[in-house]
C-alpha cells in the first residue's frame, strides 16, 4: 500500500512526508533554496542566510503523488520517495537522481590476479548522508571546490573535503588540499546554472561524475542532508548569492595588494640585501615575509633575538622605506615549561584535549599542543596576544601556516576534543574549520584597533574568507604547476576568495629562468602576489638570475602597480557585491560555449582579458577573444572578438587585452603603496566603443569604509567626450590632479569634483 503524502507549512518552510520520512524546502529568498532532513550545526559553521530572507510569495500544490511548490519562475516537485525536481520556466532545471544510486567501493589492496584485471571484491559505501543530483547530459560542467590543482571544470573527477597538508607534486588526482569549500557552480543545458552548498564542516566526498555519468554525489558519514539550491541565470548571479550566503571576502587594506618577497627562511642579513637590491634595481615592494626561522626554536610569539637582536627598530627602518614585515604564526605551540603562551594555556584549558588530557602531537618545535580557539577565553587570548607582538616588534601582519591542522606524528584523531562555550566539539566535526578559527581570533587583533585585517592563510572552509587572504599553498617549480596557478586562482575567486594567489616561481624544487619569468608573467594580476621558495632551494628573487630575469621581471612588477587601483576597485565590488576580481572567461560570456573550458585565460574584472604564456619553450600562443573588439595592450593591435588568434609572447611579454572603449584606473612611479602619495589618478581611455565605470576611493587602511567614509566617481566615455563626475563625496580626497591617457596622448586636469572634456 503507497503511503500518501502530507504538507505542512511554517512560514516559508514547506514540510512533506511520506509517511516514511520527511523532507522540509525552505525558500529563502527568491535565488535561495534550502533543503534538508536535519540541518548541520551551525554553532560553528557561521552562514548569512538571516541577513538575506525575504518575504515570498509560495504557492503549494499537493496531489496523491506529488506536491509541487511554486514561486517567481521557479516551480519545484517532490515525489512520492521524496525526490525533489526544479523547473525554470517550465525547463527541466535541477532534479535530484531517481535511480539506482548504490555506490561500490573496490577493495584498495589488490592480489597479482587482481592487477593484472582479474575479478576482485568491491563493497558497498554506506554513507550517514548520499545527496544524489542528476547529470543530464555528458556536456554539463561543473565548477568550484577551491584550491584543487586542477582544470577549472571537475567533471568526472572526486574530491574529498578533509584539509591536508602535503607537499607533493600536486595535481588534478589529488582529492584533498588544504582548503575545504564545498561550493559547485554548474552549467547544463549549455545555457543553464544552479548552485549546490554542503553547510557541513565534516569529511565529505563529492564525486562529480567519476562514478557514473548519470549522477554526481555529495556523502558524508556524519553530515546531515541538508544543502542549498543557489537559483539565477548566469555564473555571476549565483556567486553573489553564494557571497551573501557564506559572508563576503574580506576587504584588505590597499597596501595588500603590493607585492611580497619571501623564502623559507631569511635571515636579517639577507633582509637587509632585499632591501637595499630593491632599491637598487628600482623594483616595487610592499612587504617581505619572516619564516618559521625567526622564532626562537619555532615558538610561536618568540623571536630569535641572536638573529634578531632588534627586530622592532628593523622594521621601523624598513617601514620608512615603503617595507612591512609578515611573520609566520604556527598553531603548534611548544611543551615548554616556562615559556609563557605555553604555560597561559596550560593553565588555562586552552588547549585540545584526548580523555581529558591535553593532546600532544609534534610539529615544528618538536612536542607540542593545539590551541582550542573554538573558546571564547582562548581566541580573545589569541587576539591580545597578537596584538601585543606586533606592537612590541612592530611587524604589520600575521601568516598563518600549518592551520589544517597538520602534524608530523600521525594525524589527530577524531576523538581529539575541541569544547566551545556551550558544546563538547571533535576533531572530525572542527577540523576543517580550525584554520578559520585561528584567523577569527587573529583578524580580530587588527579590528579592535580600527584596522583592515591583514591575514594570510593557508587551510580554510567555505566560510573563512571574511577574515583572511589566502595562498595554495605548497606548489612546485614544476611547468604544470604554472599552468594549474590560473585555474586555481580563478576557481578560489569563483568560492569568494578574491584575495588568492599562488607562490609566484614555485615553492618545492629549482625554478629556472624561464619559469621564473613566465611566472611572473602569468600572475601579475592575482590579488596576493608572492614570491615565496623552500629551504636548500634555488633563490628566486628578481634579481637572482641575470640581468635580462631582472629586467623582465621588474618590467611586470612596474605594470602590476600600474593596475593598482584597477585592481583595487575589483576588490571593492568583491567584498560589496560577491563578484569574483578574476574570473573565467564564461562568467563574462556564460552563453559563449568556446568559453566554458579555457583554463588559461582570465578575465580580469570586465575590460581586460588576460592570456599568459604558461608551457615551456613558448614565445607564441592561441589567444580566443570573446565578442566585441579588442586592443593588444602592448603592440595597440585591434582584434576582432569570436576569434581565435596566434600571438606573438616573446620572454618579455605577455597577453593582455583591453576591450575597446576601456577605462581603466592606474596611477605611475611606484615603488611601494603609501596612501598619502597616491595623489595623481590616471585614466587609461582605450579607443573605440563607450563605456562607464566607477572609481572608488578611501584611506586604503582601516574601517571606516565601513561607516561610509569613502569616495565613488563615475566616469562616463561616450563618443569623444569623457565625463568625471563625484556620485559619493565622504572622504577628503587624496587626488591633486587627473591625467587622461587616450590615444598615446596625455591630458592633465586639476582633480575637480566634476568636470567633462574632449578625449584627443
């Protein structure tokens, strides 16, 4: 006998049972859609969805053997089992797999007979949660998951959500990296998108289509059922909703978005030569970053004062030279009786305990424990603690590394106890949510004191990326790892994490020449940009090669800054809106199919199409440029779009193109950003084509932006006139005079609120 299904409504929930088992859809607003059995926790798991409900209009339907909810253009059906089935305009849009969704595991140690093809045994996973979603045909496309050093679409591949740190020779195979973000973009139909968001900090495995090419799978052994439906129409649609739902990126200070030296490990001696090299060769600098070596025998909040003996009046000598310093912060902190961080938390239950004892494991410093930062009294310890050792050294940010947690004797157990306030938490439900709490109590250092959080982080969750920048982590001067670096940093800007970048030459192994240039040359434009390079490696400084290396190299950093406030207003819109600084070409062009695949060209915000070399031994490459026309930014040759096209990239070039009709922000002649000389604003004007675009303009620093204290110009090209007019004026400008670069041709004009002028 069939069980009837029953409706029941509260608010905006719609409840249905079949008398088995019930499932509740909640329309959240009209783009999001929660559906679930029991939903995950979220004491930790900190989403937005409550800052984005609004009132909907939800009409439900019930016959004996569906019910169907409908609002907007949207209509939703569930079936008797309880499957649930979305229709855009009456089209086929979502559906949950109806059919056989068992999953065999083959067994993992195979006899000879087994290698060598033979039958061997395989047994069926049995999963706590199996969300099951059909693929509809063999073209769809899937995106996201972050860090995964892989093509940007992860069709047919699995990954599994569990932070890792490995240092091996990563690529599209390995299932886990350091950062867990369990976000899919999918595009089917061709001309079709939807989100899905797993809210669960547990181990998860999504598996895209590798098993079968009828159905992708989310399974989790300890997660709930329970995900979001993200609805809209284009790639950029959905990502600002997915930005509301899991908080928007972070909005770094401006002087972020300079460029960071680093090595595993610099000592004050070769500190001092960056310095005085960079000044030499004239190449811009923001930042060099102190490696686990700084620390006296790697205790975090210690310097070795031998090497060290005056690190505060370092970095102030250093600061008036544009120079700011980065130290790393491990969460391991050393067994050490006497050292004080050490014997706080220990007296304090500051740290992660196993049956009731503090846990050990060994990293760094040797012997050692792990903060709890899931407890109020430790993260506020965490976060006077660090601001008192940036005060008393006078260093200007925090590099969190090591924060998956990792560990060099086995891995925690799952048992490892995290209490919070209010609830006893494990190791599998906060593991990949440690590193977000670590950049919680830290970022908080610098809000208490009205500043922009200036964090580094390695692992990280879907929700992290309000409070820190991020980095991949442990790369490879490897030719394939330069090429996975774009896609990479696209996909972690699609996850809202706009801030990213990669370690420019390749951290693990010896760059080369080449490499090294054409590293550069390929990651300019990414938001973090750091040259970092592992111990008893080759050094990768600009100027460690020959004079050529340095020239290229130097000509890259120039231009970069050039692009600063370009870059800058792109981060702006990402914190505000949602939308990704570096994107795909398809998010620009979601109904241009040649787009969905490329891995190695980049929009950079909307004007300019980036293309880079990234394949050794290349002087040329085939750049495809989407409609319209487009402007080679170094040889000023005009493209027509809908095309693919042979370049020419020699060494010391790279593929940038700028739509035509273009404006674009830049200020000259910097070596370091210092927001009290940024008084000339120049505006790139491309020929061709009319345009509009916003400037936006603050102290770069701290959060008043937040109270409003900012400035936005609109500037308006049409025909040959170009318009400048003040839309928001909340901020003393810093601007004296605006040059106007049209053409090969310089215009100067007094900064003025307002003004409109012929373009030559």
């Amino acid at each position: 006998m069939k069980e009837q299904l029953t409706v029941r409504t509260t608010g905006q929930i719609i409840h249905i049972s079949n008398g088995k088992e019930e499932k509740n859809i909640e329309v959240l607003n009209r783009n999001l859609v929660r559906v679930y059995k029991e939903k995950n926790s979220e004491e930790l798991v900190k989403l937005h969805y409550e800052d984005n409900k609004e009132a909907v209009e939800v009409k439900t339907d019930k016959t004996e053997t569906s019910v169907v909810i409908s609002f907007d253009d949207y209509q939703i059906f569930a079936d008797e089992k309880l499957n649930i089935s979305i229709q855009k305009d009456n089209r086929l849009y979502f559906e949950e797999y109806t059919g056989d969704t068992a999953i065999y595991v083959e067994e993992k140690e195979f006899s000879l007979a087994a290698l060598e093809g033979h039958k061997h045994d395989e047994s069926l996973a049995s999963f706590k949660t199996q969300i099951n979603i059909t693929l509809f045909d063999k073209e769809d496309k899937i995106y996201g998951l972050g860090d995964k050093a892989a093509q940007l679409n992860k069709r047919d591949y699995e990954y599994i959500s569990w932070n890792t740190d490995d240092p091996s020779q990563h690529n599209e195979t390995y299932k886990s990296l350091y950062k867990s973000i369990n976000y899919l973009l999918v595009n089917h139909h061709k001309d079709s998108y939807y989100g899905i968001f797993y809210p669960s900090s547990y181990k998860c495995i999504f598996n895209i289509g590798r098993y079968s090419d009828k159905f992708m799978y989310i399974g989790s052994e300890k997660g709930e059922y329970d995900y979001f439906i993200l609805l809209g129409s284009t790639p950029m649609e959905i990502t600002k909703i997915y930005a509301a739902l899991v908080g928007h990126t972070l909005f770094t200070p401006r002087k972020m978005l300079g460029y960071h030296q680093s090595r595993w490990s610099y000592n004050a001696k070769e500190m001092e030569e960056i310095r005085e090299k960079f000044a030499q060769y004239q190449i811009p600098i923001d930042y060099i970053h102190l490696d686990i070596d700084y620390m006296e025998r790697y205790k975090v909040y210690t310097v070795k004062k031998e090497e060290f003996p005056d690190l505060k009046g370092m970095a102030d000598r250093f600061e008036k030279e544009g120079i700011d310093f980065i130290p790393i912060i491990d969460p391991g902190v050393k067994v050490e009786e006497g050292y004080d961080f050490y014997e706080y938390l220990k007296e304090h239950d500051g740290f992660a305990t196993l049956e009731g004892e503090q846990y050990v494991n060994q990293v760094w410093p040797g012997d050692s424990k792990y903060p709890n930062y899931f407890k109020t009294k430790t993260a506020q310890y965490i976060t006077d603690i660090t601001k008192k050792f940036m005060a008393e050294y006078k260093v200007k940010g925090i590099w969190c590394d090591m924060n998956e947690p990792a560990s060099f004797n086995g891995p925690l157990p799952n048992e490892v106890e995290f209490p919070s306030d209010s609830a006893m938490h494990y190791h599998e439900e906060v593991h990949n949510l440690y590193g977000e709490y670590m950049t919680r109590a830290i970022a908080k250092a610098f809000e208490e004191e009205n500043k922009r959080p200036i964090v580094i982080t390695r692992a990280a969750f879907a929700t992290t990326s309000p409070f820190t920048t991020t980095w991949n982590g442990d790369n490879q001067s490897l030719w394939s790892h330069l090429e996975a670096s774009l896609p990479q940093v696209m996909t972690m800007n699609i996850c809202n994490f706009a801030v990213n970048g990669v370690d420019i030459g390749g951290f693990g192994n010896e760059t080369t020449k080449e490499l090294l240039i054409r590293w550069m040359e390929a990651n300019m434009f990414s938001l973090f940009l750091r040259n970092h390079s592992a111990l008893h490696t080759r050094k990768q400084e600009p100027y460690a090669f020959d004079d050529e290396t340095l020239q290229i190299y130097k000509k890259m950093l120039v231009l970069r800054y050039e692009f600063l406030p370009y870059l800058y207003d792109l981060l702006e819109n990402a914190h505000t809106t949602g939308i990704p600084a570096q994107r795909p070409l398809f998010f620009n062009y979601p109904a241009d199919e040649r787009t969905k695949q490329i891995n190695d060209e980049v929009m950079i915000g909307d004007t300019i199409l980036f293309a880079p070399v990234t394949q050794q031994g290349k002087t040329s490459r085939a750049v495809y440029l989407p409609e319209g026309k487009w402007i080679h930014y170094f040889t000023k040759e005009e493209y027509e779009g809908g095309k693919e096209y042979l370049i020419d990239m020699p060494l010391d070039s790279t593929g940038i193109f700028i739509k035509a009709g273009a404006i674009i922000p830049m200020y000259k002649n910097l070596l370091h950003i210092d927001n009290q000389k940024l008084d000339t604003l120049y505006l790139y004007v491309e020929k061709d084509g009319d345009s509009e675009y916003m400037h936006y303009e603050d102290d770069g620093e701290t959060l008043n932006y937040q109270k409003g204290v900012y400035n936005r110009y609109q500037i308006t090209k049409k025909g040959n006139k170009l318009s400048f007019k003040t839309v928001t004026a909340n901020y003393a400008s810093n601007y004296k005079e605006i040059v106007i670069l049209s053409n090969g041709t310089e215009k100067r004009i007094p900064f003025a609120e307002e003004f409109e002028c012929e373009l030559n």
